[in-house]
C-alpha cells in the first residue's frame, strides 16, 4: 500500500472542517438553550423562564426546564418589569401607574 501525502492532506482537512461546524452547530444550538425570559418582582426576586402571555391582571409564564407543565400566574402588579430573551424589556410600572385613578383636590377660596 502506498502512502500519499495528497490523499492524507484531504481527509485531514475534511475532518478540520467537518469538526468547526460541529463546533460552531453546537454552541449556537446551546445558545439558544440558554436564552430565556427574566421577570422582575417588586420584592427583588428574578423569576427565569418562558413568559407566554400577558391577560388581564396577570402574567403568564413557564419554568424553564418545565415547559411541558401547565403556566403559572403572577399579577401584574407584582411584576416590575419583563427583559424577553431577545432584549426587550417591558416595563410594568407605567402600566400599573396608568390605572391608579387619583381624586381630584378643590381648595375653597377664603
């Protein structure tokens, strides 16, 4: 059998390739594992997971390593603010601002 320098070249530049893309398939794939929704309360907890929807008074979330179970609630005037895996940020203050109806102060003239 004889030994050729060309033939050894390629197959160790196919295995160079073929293990950078798995490399890189990796650890974009983990980076997309990792991502998740923090949602900041008013008593300072940080709740991580997936945050599925927002109705009424309440904030619909996951765990994040129980995705399959059912969604939990919190209220919305527990939730200082929601920072989504992709950046976002919602603030829940303003909102919760908004609804606080104050009374109106008349001052009678002297």
């Amino acid at each position: 059998m004889k030994w050729d320098l060309s033939v050894y070249l390629v197959n160790c530049t196919k295995i160079y390739f073929m293990r950078t893309f798995l490399f890189i398939s990796f650890f974009i794939f983990s980076l997309s594992v990792i991502a998740q929704d923090h949602i900041k309360l008013y008593t300072g907890e940080i709740i991580k997971g997936r945050v599925t929807r927002i109705e009424g008074g309440r904030v619909f979330y996951k765990k994040m390593h129980k995705l399959k179970d059912k969604d939990i609630f919190i209220p919305k005037s527990d939730v200082m603010y929601i920072k989504y895996a992709s950046g976002k940020v919602v603030s829940m203050e303003a909102k919760a601002k908004k609804t606080v109806k104050k009374k109106a102060v008349v001052k009678k003239k002297k």
